[in-house]
C-alpha cells in the first residue's frame, strides 16, 4: 500500500503533524486497533500496530510538500485496501488541516 498525500506544512512541523495519524485513528477504532507503535527519525516515522488482529507495519516519509505513508499489508487485509486507504487518507488530511489552524 503506497499513499501520496500533499501539503503546505514545513518538514518539521508536516513530522510532528504525521505522528498524530495512527495515533487518532487508534482512538476512533479502539475495539479494532491496538498496539501502536511509533519511531520517529528525523522526517521518517516507523510504525506498527494490529487491526482486528492483523499486524500492519511500514514508514511515512514527510518530505518538503507531500507525505508517503508505505506499508505492506498482510494477505487477508488487501480486501480492505482500498478501505484502508481512505480511512487514512480521510484522517491524514483532518491532521494536515488542525495542523495548518494551530499555526
């Protein structure tokens, strides 16, 4: 699974903004997501986490106008690709938008 997202945010600011994605979905779908886990590097975050039980894993870069969010998911879970996709999409631009008005 390959996501591009663009933004307007400096690299800096666009990190810390990226680090809230997993976490807020991880609040809104508790009975189905846990064990997350984040390792931010620089402009990499490193993440894993299971939904429904399914381990998921992979890194977002933020580069200077957009955001890769990459990750191989397991067999099972590529029903729900496109799914997944936009749920992550729908919630890393919510994230970009509170970023940007807190500014």
């Amino acid at each position: 699974m390959k996501i591009e997202l663009s933004h307007d945010l400096d690299t800096e600011k666009g990190t810390l903004c990226a680090e809230k994605i997993f976490k807020q979905l991880s609040e809104e779908y508790k009975d189905e997501f846990s064990d997350l886990e984040q390792k931010t590097n620089g402009n990499i975050i490193d993440f894993s986490f299971k939904i429904r039980g399914m381990h998921i894993n992979g890194n977002i870069t933020v580069l200077k106008d957009k955001v890769l969010i990459e990750s191989k998911l397991p067999f099972a879970a590529r029903i729900f690709q496109g799914t997944i996709e936009n749920k992550i999409t729908e919630n890393a631009y919510k994230m970009i938008a509170e970023c940007k008005s807190n500014n």
